[in-house]
C-alpha cells in the first residue's frame, strides 16, 4: 500500500512540475513520467538509508 501510494504521489509531482516548468511540453507526457521515476528512485533512497541508520542506532 504505502509502496504504491509513493508510486503515485512521485509521479503526480513529476507531472505537476513538467507541466509547471514547461507548460508548453505539456504533450511531453515522457518527461513528466521520467521525473516521477527519479523522485520515486531517491524517495526509496533515502527511504532505505533512514532505515539502514535506524538499524545502526539499534545495534
């Protein structure tokens, strides 16, 4: 569940920011979904690296 609902928020905010900063690529649904893609990858990123250091803390 929360796996998709990143899925979704990250590629919402990919295309909200390529529509914002290229209104006239608007057609260039690639970009945008190429945007959700990156912010999805550093969003399980740094999900994983706050979970590595929690797992530090512990031990």
């Amino acid at each position: 569940m929360k796996q998709k609902l990143a899925w979704t928020l990250s590629l919402l905010f990919g295309v909200c920011l390529g529509i914002g900063t290229f209104p006239e690529l608007i057609e260039s649904i690639f970009f945008c979904v190429t945007l959700g893609i990156l912010g999805l990858v550093l969003l399980v990123v740094i999900w994983d690296l706050l979970l590595k250091q929690c797992d530090w803390w512990r031990k």
